[in-house]
C-alpha cells in the first residue's frame, strides 16, 4: 500500500484536494494507522497553534491613533514644492501686472477716507450719468500700458489660475484621502 | 464603549468622526497587535506597526467593502505592513525573553502554567521559523486564508504557497519535538 505524502496530508487537512482525491485520502486513512497516525500529528499541531492565546497589548492603541488623526497630515513632498512655486509664480505675476495694476489704479498715496468717499460719490454721480446715457454707451477697453502682446497675457493668467486650482485643490484635500 | 456595529462606525469615520475609528481600534487592536507580534517578534515593532496599520486602514476607508467584516481586513493590512517591513529589514535574531509570559508562576494553578508553556513553546518555536514561513502561517491558521488567497496576499506562485507551508508546518513540527524531548 502506498502511503500518503506529507503535502496529500496537509492538502487533506485544509480542504484543499479535489473531491474525488479527498474522497480517496479519506478511505485511506481509514484503512492505513501509519498515515492517520501522521495525520494526528498534523492535526494536533494545527489544534495547538491555532489555540495559542493572544498576548496582552501593554497599552490602548486608540488614544494614540485618534490624537495621530486629529494633526494635520504632512503634505507629500511634491505638494510642499507645489506651494513654493505657487508662490514663486504669484511674485512673477505680480511684477509682470504692476503696470497694469498702477494703470487701473493711478494713486500714489494709499487713499483717505474723505477721498474715498468723495471718490464714491463720484462714482454715483458717473453712473447716474451713464445711466441718462445709456442709448449712446460705447465701451473702450483701457489701455494696460502693458508691452505683452495678448496670447502671452492670456497663457500667463491661464497658467496661473490652474496652478492655483491644482494647489489649492490638492491642500483642500480631506485628510481622510491623503496618504499618512 | 460604543456599541454600534463596525458597519456604522465605519460610516461614520469616513465622514470624519476619528472618535469612531477609535472604537473600532479598541475592538481590534489586540488581534491587530497579535498578528504582528506573530510575523516581527518584537513587541515594540509589533505596537508600532499595528498603529501604522490603523493609519493606513484609515487612509483607505474608502475603499473598504461594508458587505464584508472589519476584522479580517484590518488584519490583512497589518500583515501586508509587516510583510513589507521583513522584506525591508529581514530579523536576524528573535528577542523573546521578556515578551514571552509574564504572569507569576506562583500564582498560576499548575493546569493553566502548563498550558502556557506550551503556548509560549509553540510562539517561541514559530518565531524562530524563517520570515518567509512564519507569514505563510500566519496568513493560513490566524487569518484563514485559503491558498489562492495566499498566493493572491503574497503575490506568490500557488506551488510556491503551498510548499512554503508544508515546510513551515514540518519545521514547526520538529521544533516543537525538539523542544519536548529536551
């Protein structure tokens, strides 16, 4: 009679042979003590293992992980860069926009209050006047005092407000998606 | 203490109660702990890496099937951690000693002593076991997994898989002869 190998036994023990050699494993066993000796053995060791108690844990995990879960999660490396390039982008646009901004804005003093409100009043009183003439409103659009021609202008704020979205967008990210 | 099923506590983590991740740390840390104990043999790393585990199931919340228990699959994160971390660091000599039993024989009822010798015989006995052979027990007696499973877990050949335990499990055998016959 041929007995039984160590892997038919483990195989046999874990469910793990097809039925109909199960079903021959099985009326072997039944016929050969040796190999339903070793397959004792086998079981017995599987019975002990899986029986072992679990150790005691020396102190309570949760506390630890809720206070790791309520810090802000660090920012992966390359978000850390995205910023500072943000930021790099932000002053380049702001040189590039500043004869824009002084032609749009031509004050050289930040403005006082009563200038502001006369300057309010002003403006009511120019869009009363707008209002009185709107049949003959033509609109002209200002002269930046800018050299760029339009496509660059264009690609320019274009590059910056995606960066910004991508930027933000990713630093408003829940905590819970980014990675630890 | 919470006693809401983990499907709600799960829910209610993802929308961002960390109060309720923390309940559910409490019901599975110790199991969590214990696989890693069982795979690194140090308790130290094996707190370290259970909390680690906890981080990245939290990470992952998203994903989790509620269908399905939170027990098996947080014990699976753990044991993929501590699988990357022997692959990183392999173990070259399991400490034991102090980690091993800790209750005071004279205390003990002479039945349950005996008992825990032998636990800590077969735990000592399947620490010195080779990485390699201590995870596929793991992943087969604790987290009952089947082969496929195994091989799926392991990224292994099926007959990789079961040869690695077959020889797991004759290895443990002698250890443990071994260390009756002494």
């Amino acid at each position: 009679m041929k007995h039984l190998s160590d892997e038919t036994l483990n195989e046999y023990l874990d469910a793990a042979l097809a039925a109909a050699q199960q079903a021959d494993a099985q009326s072997h066993l039944a016929a050969c003590p040796a190999c339903a000796m070793r397959l004792s053995e086998f079981q017995n060791l599987f019975t002990e293992l899986e029986a072992m108690p679990d150790l005691a844990l020396d102190l309570n995990l949760a506390p630890v992980i809720v206070t790791r879960l309520g810090r802000p999660a660090a920012l992966p490396g390359y978000l850390r860069w995205l910023a500072f390039f943000q930021l790099a982008t932000a002053g380049l646009a702001l040189a590039l926009g500043w004869q824009l901004i002084r032609a749009i804005f031509p004050l050289e003093m930040p403005p006082q209050f009563s200038a502001l409100a006369a300057g309010f009043s002003g403006l009511v009183a120019a869009d009363l006047n707008l209002l009185s003439s709107l049949p003959k409103f033509s609109f002209e659009i200002p002269s930046p005092g800018l050299d760029l021609p339009a496509t660059t202008l264009t690609i320019a704020i274009v590059s910056v407000s995606l960066l910004w979205l991508a930027g933000n967008g990713l630093l408003l990210t829940p905590r819970s998606r980014r990675q630890p | 203490m919470d006693d809401s099923p983990d499907r709600d506590l799960i829910l209610r983590a993802r929308r961002g109660e960390t109060e309720a991740f923390g309940e559910l740390v409490c019901r599975t840390q110790l199991a969590v702990f214990n696989v890693c104990y069982r795979l690194l043999g140090e308790r130290r790393e094996a707190e370290d890496l259970a909390q680690e585990a906890f981080m990245r199931a939290y990470t992952r919340l998203d994903s989790f099937d509620l269908e399905r228990p939170f027990l098996p699959w947080i014990r699976r994160v753990a044991a993929n951690l501590c699988l990357n971390r022997l692959s990183e660091h392999p173990p070259t000599l399991v400490q034991l000693s102090e980690d091993l039993e800790r209750a005071d024989p004279e205390e003990e009822p002479a039945a349950r002593l005996e008992q825990n010798e032998r636990s800590e015989q077969i735990r000592a006995a399947l620490l010195a076991l080779p990485p390699r052979y201590r995870v596929a027990l793991e992943l087969r007696h604790f987290q009952e997994l089947s082969y496929e499973e195994m091989a799926q877990t392991l990224n292994l050949p099926l007959s990789d898989v079961k040869s690695d335990l077959f020889r797991a499990r004759k290895m443990l055998a002698v250890k443990l002869k071994n260390e009756t016959s002494l």
